[in-house]
C-alpha cells in the first residue's frame, strides 16, 4: 500500500487531535500530589515532610492565583481552546474536583498521621479542644495584651457593608445573637487579621510543659472572638480565607512607564477577582452562600477545611525547632575548579560548570566581586530575575559602579510575585549610577547570564556566566540548576550581542553557537527533533533525551509524536506539568516521561540530541513552554568542551534516568506511578548519587 494511499492517510493519527494532549492545570495539579507523597514518604525526616505537606499547600495557592485565574479569565472574555479542547467552564470542573481531592488528602493526612507523629515526637500544635487550663489561661491573656488592642471587627449592616478581604488573609466570620451598645440587633460580624500578627504561637515550656509547644492564631481568635462583642452572644466563629487572581496586567504599549504602572497594579493585586474560598468545615451553608455571593463565587470555588484555613503557616515550625536529627543531614557543597584570586586565568584555560546546589554558588559571586575590584574590568553587564533580599549581587554590582566600571542590568520588573522587589532594586541600582533597562516590551527577560569585559594587554578580552536559574544565593542552596563559566569567544560574542538586542540597538542577528527566543530557540528545538527523526526512518537510530520543568509547546510535542512515530527514542524529565501523552498506540510508543521530586527542586533545563553519534547538549533558561518559546527572551548554550557536556550528561540526564527512589512515570492517561527498584536492583537516588558524588 502506497503511503499516499487513501487507506494510508486514513489510519494516520491526527496529531491535532485534542485526545492527544493533557490538561496543563490537571497535569499541574498532578504534580502537587507528588509533592505531597514527599510528605507522606516515611524514609524522609519528620520536620522535611512538614515542609513538604505546606509546600504542597502554598503550590496550590499560587495554582489558584495564577493557574485557575487564566480559566476563570477566559471563561469571561473567551479565547482559543487549548490543545486538549477542554472548554474552560468544563476545566474549572475538573480543577475543582481534582483539587478538592488533593486538599482533603492534605488534612487527612495532617489530622491523621503528621500531627501525631509530630506531637509524639515532642513537637505539639496544639488544638483548641487539646489546651489545658493553664495554657487557655495564658492564652487568653496573651490574646487580650497583644491581639486585641490591634483587631477592628466590624459588623455587617447597611452602614458597614461587606469589608474589603486581602488575598490569602486569615479571616473570622463571626455570628451573634443580641444586642449591641447602641440597640442593634445582632447578626454577622468579619474579624480580619491584620498582617502584622504572627500566625503561630510558641508558648513558654514554663507554661506548656513542653519545650516546643505552638498554637495557631486562627485557633486563638476563633476561641476568644467573644471578647470582641461584650454584652452579645457568639453562635458561631467560622475561619475563612479567600485566594484572588494575582496575574498583573499591564498594556506596557500604552504606558510610558513600567516601573510606576506596576507599582499601581501592585497595589489592588490583593484586592483583585476571587477565584477560591476556604472555609471551616462546620460553616453553616447560609453563611457559605452569603461569602460566595460577595466574593462573586460559585460552589464549585468553596472547599471545606478540617482544620486551619492557612496550615502553610505550620511551616514556621520548621525554623522554631532545632532538631537536627529530624531533618535533611548538612552538607557543604563542593568545591568549584575556579581559582577565586585569579578567576579570569582559569577562565582563559578551560571552561567551568557549576553543578548547584552541589557545588557553591559562591564561584559565582567572588567571580563578580573580582570583576568590582578588579582594575582592568572596564564593563559588566547582567541580567536579574530573582535575587533575593540582601543579595550580595546586588552590592557588587554597585561596588563595580562606584568603583568607576559600565554596569549595565536588565531588571525585569515582571517577576512574578517578585515585582515589589524588583522595583526596589533598580531603584537602588540607579541610585549608584547603574544603567537599568527594563528589557523588551511584550517579552519578558528570563535569560540568565552575565558578561565581562576586561582590558588584557593590547585587547579586549570577555567572561561569561550562563545558568539555567537565578542569580539568588538562596534558590541556589534548594534547586538545581547548571551554570557554565567561559571566555569562549563565539559565546560571549553571543552574549554580548542580546545584550545590545534588548538595548534596543541591534537589530536581528544571527548568534554562533547560542540560541536564543523567542527567535531561534523553538526553530532550533524542531530541527533537531526533526533530524533525529530523518536518521531513525534512514536506519541510523535516533534518541532525544530532555530535562525540563514543564512541557506545554504543542508545535514541539506534535514533532515529538512524530519523532516517536519514525522510531527514535524520546526519554523526558519533565519535574512539573507536562501535556504530551506518553504510550498512545502509533504516535507515542518511543516516548516516556518522567517526574523526579526530592530534597531539592529540580530545575535545570539540558537538551541532548543522538545526531547519529556525534551528540549535542545544551543548557538553557527556558522549558519546553509556549512562553518560554514565544514570548520570553531565553537563552540556551551549548556546552562544547567533551569533558564537561560528559559531565552534564552523566550528572543530569543518565543518573536521573536510573532514579528508582524520588522518580515518578507519566502514564497515557495523565497519572503517575512511583518508580521502584526491579527484583534484583539496588536502590538509586539521583540527588543522593550527586551529594555524594560532589559534596564535601
């Protein structure tokens, strides 16, 4: 049968086909499941899966914030569907139902087997029905010198109408019976709890009889409220906390500028359109009915707590306690073949990789601060996501400027939730004398490197830094992340190069060995899927191996299916969300995927392409993601020295490949199944492997 027959094209699968494709939020609320088995993993320290169940928490959070808020947006204002065709009203269903298992799981399992082992192990949380008389004593005092003198309740009635509720605020719905000092009959009341009260309570051993004895502001308010109403009775306290849409829209076409639109778009971010309720289990329904209406909410946005509405804030508990022997063992990152005195020597001879948080991010600021100091450095220019407070970044790039060197930073303001400080910083960065841009208008600036030029005799001699994270001290101590150190001269030349493109001063250019979005990247991307694919129906084999966060791009996972469809080999490691069905008869038998969640965020981006025994690796800024793709400026390099692409390979693709601890399979249907180890095979933690490996 010829392949152009009528009978050939009908059996071909239709790779548009909507069944083809997972559901992004579906697949991204899969993800915290993931998270939350961490917490119930019995081989992880008691303290780390008390971080892991809020982690889980504080994820869903920002996927109702962010995630959920883009379907609610497009259910108002229409749009094109999504690969997978799913409708956003029959999504939000599906939303709903999936997280409202996730969060009954999250309080089963804090009721039922966190809090009693944390309790057993002499770290108690404790209850209200549990206190004692002298701890609802000092409770009740403590409540009386230090909460209420900062507390306003106000009661519902045509002159009070219906308070304005901050995002993710603790919030008490009071309801009560009687009359008021003025005559007033009685009926609801809203308690807010200001930001400045602290959310978890420490009470003295002297007190509690326990050295690490904690309860929770919502359990202290909810138990005193009364005392807020003398002369009326309470019926009923009611924790609540609604969550809103936290996108920040701004037309930055029609601004002229940025920084003080989103200064304004920051300050009603707490007050934007609410996407989701939290309330006490016990809640009557008419009050429920009274809040959804407020908030503008239908039922399928309520979900009923078995216990406190804000639990994330357990995770304080975690910092109060010092119990080493019920966390994460210390370690010390390794050392890093960079010469601290004389880095720009080392630079000359070889290329270095930075492995984090195995190896010291440290390499990264004492390359920074030789530049500050060093005379012969005459510019620096940088990119900043995320940094962090009191980031020793920061300060060295204002050493370099007062030290008389060019600093050029491109800030970008649009960080998510990281906007506020963001703008701080390039004010404090101006202030110097820095030169600040703002990136490109429409994308934002997600790549991550830094250049130096350095005066070397009768020439000019550039440095680069390049990372697949951030340049913030503290993520590089919880993720994982590649950076590579190079004087190469194409890659800096690259580099200096989309340094003048987001100037503004160049126009499109044709980089040497980089790639960059959203211009060459995606192309790049689906030539060498592409490629693999023409060598594996020539006979000559075909493997694509690829680490990401997430997968979303449907040009890429069609090229994927067809690649797969040609026989070439696709392994995936995709952390988060990710939207290509694996194991689909005659479109996606070749390819799996993978997820690995463990002591440290996995967030390297390394692409490996077979090309018929000749491999090519890259690092990059940027997942396999619409935006990322299209409407980012990302970079992505090649790592050309065969030492450290081995290096790369070995340490980031093949060790989580063999990963038969923290590793999870994508099955066709959108679920996961946990990893374990085959009859006869021993146990193999990736993240453990490259402690060892590379750890002091």
């Amino acid at each position: 049968m010829s392949p152009d027959s009528p009978e050939a094209c009908a059996s071909t699968p239709d790779l548009h086909a909507p069944e083809l494709y997972l559901n992004r939020e579906l697949s991204q609320l899969e993800f915290n499941f993931r998270v939350l088995a961490q917490a119930k993993d019995p081989r992880v320290p008691l303290l780390e899966r008390l971080r892991y169940l809020c982690i889980s928490c504080t994820n869903l959070d920002e996927f109702f914030e962010i995630r959920a808020a883009t379907v609610r947006t497009a259910l108002q204002f229409g749009g094109p569907l999504p690969p997978d065709g799913i409708p956003p009203s029959r999504a939000l269903e599906l939303i709903h139902d999936k997280a409202a298992e996730l969060v009954a799981e999250q309080y089963r399992y804090w009721n039922e087997a966190l809090r009693p082992e944390l309790n057993a192990s002499g770290i108690r949380i404790l209850a209200h029905s549990s206190w004692n008389a002298r701890q609802r004593k000092w409770l009740h005092r403590y409540f009386r010198d230090e909460l209420l003198p900062v507390l306003s309740p106000l009661g519902l009635d045509p002159v009070h109408p219906f308070p304005r509720i901050l995002n993710k605020s603790l919030n008490v719905v009071v309801v009560l019976e009687g009359k008021d000092a003025f005559g007033r009959n009685g009926g609801m009341a809203i308690v807010r709890a200001p930001r400045s009260l602290p959310r978890i309570i420490q009470l003295p051993p002297e007190i509690s009889g326990g050295e690490h004895d904690f309860v929770l502001l919502s359990a202290v308010l909810t138990a005193f409220v009364d005392d807020l109403f003398t002369g009326m009775r309470v019926k009923g306290a009611y924790q609540f906390r609604v969550t809103r849409n936290s996108e920040l829209f701004v037309d930055e076409e029609e601004v002229e500028n940025l920084a003080s639109a989103l200064k304004d778009e920051l300050a009603s971010r707490g007050f934007r359109p609410a996407v989701r309720l939290e309330i006490a289990e016990h809640c009557p329904k008419p009050i429920v009915r009274t809040l959804l209406q407020n908030f503008g909410l239908t039922e399928n946005a309520v979900y009923r707590i078995n216990g406190p509405v804000n639990i994330n804030r357990v995770t304080q508990v975690y910092d109060l306690v010092d119990r080493p022997d019920l966390k994460f063992p210390a370690f010390k990152p390794g050392a890093v073949a960079l010469d601290a005195d004389a880095p720009f020597e080392t630079l000359r001879q070889r290329d270095v990789l930075l492995h984090h948080p195995y190896q010291s991010f440290q390499s990264v600021l004492d390359l920074l601060q030789h530049a500050a100091h060093d005379p012969d450095v005459l510019a620096i220019k940088q990119t900043l996501y995320r940094t962090g407070k009191d980031s020793k970044i920061i300060d060295h790039l204002i050493t370099a400027a007062r030290n008389g060197k060019d600093v050029t930073v491109v800030v970008e303001l649009r960080a998510r939730f990281d906007e506020e400080a963001n703008i701080r910083l390039a004010d404090q960065l101006q202030e110097a004398g820095v030169q600040v841009m703002y990136g490109v208008v429409g994308y934002k600036t997600h790549a991550k490197m830094m250049l130096i030029v350095r005066r070397e005799g009768k020439k000019l001699q550039r440095y680069v830094h390049l990372g697949t994270g951030n340049y913030h001290a503290g993520t590089a101590r919880a993720y994982t992340d590649i950076g590579l150190m190079s004087s190469d001269p194409d890659i800096a030349a690259d580099v200096h190069d989309i340094f003048q493109q987001l100037s503004g001063l160049a126009p499109s250019i044709k980089l040497r060995k980089m790639m960059q979005s959203p211009f060459t990247l995606h192309k790049g991307i689906l030539m060498r899927i592409e490629r693999e694919a023409k060598l594996a129906r020539a006979g000559k084999g075909g493997h694509i191996i690829a680490k990401m966060n997430a997968l979303n791009e449907a040009s890429v996972i069609r090229a994927l299916y067809e690649a797969s469809q040609a026989g070439v080999k696709v392994e995936l490691i995709v952390r988060g969300a990710c939207c290509l069905r694996p194991g689909v008869p005659g479109v996606s038998e070749n390819i799996t995927v993978r997820s690995v969640v463990g002591r440290f965020l996995e967030h390297s981006r390394v692409y490996w392409f077979g090309n018929g025994g000749k491999p090519e690796i890259f690092c990059s800024s940027a997942d396999w993601m619409e935006r990322n793709l299209l409407r980012r400026v990302e970079t992505c390099f090649p790592i050309i020295d065969p030492r450290l692409a081995e290096r790369v390979y070995d340490e980031e693709l093949a060790n989580y490949l063999a990963d038969n601890q923290q590793a999870w399979e994508l099955r066709e249907d959108g679920s996961y199944d946990h990893v374990s180890p085959a009859e006869g095979e021993m146990p193999y933690s990736a993240q453990g492997a490259l402690l060892a490996k590379l750890c002091g």
